[in-house]
C-alpha cells in the first residue's frame, strides 16, 4: 500500500506524527509499503508506537539522537 491509498483519517495519523518529530513521522510513512490494507496499516503502526512508548531509548538511538 502507498501513502496516496491512505484515507484522510489515516493520512492524518503522519501528520500527527510530524507534530512530534519529522523521524516519526517518515516511520509511519514509510510503513504504508509493508501493509495490504487500511485496517492491517493501523494495526501495525499502533504496535509501532506502543514499541517506542515502552522503550524510547532504543527508537532514539535507532536515529543516533539519543545523547
């Protein structure tokens, strides 16, 4: 699936993201491509995030801004 096949509901979720953080926010994009639908593309990026608020450190570190 591509960022273009993103309802505008989803497509706000990258927007939220870009809130936060620009890396985020190029996350969550970029995870369109490894889901076949909507539904499974929500499913993975809240296990994506759920990842990251339980271990921030190692996201952090992933994009060598952990000091």
């Amino acid at each position: 699936m591509d960022t273009d096949d993103l309802t505008e509901m989803a497509y706000e979720s990258i927007i939220i993201a870009n809130e936060i953080t620009d890396f985020l926010k190029c996350d969550l994009g970029v995870r369109s491509k490894d889901y076949k639908d909507e539904n499974a593309y929500f499913n993975g990026i809240l296990k994506f995030v759920q990842k990251i608020r339980n271990d921030p450190k190692a996201y952090l570190d992933s994009w060598n801004l952990f000091e």
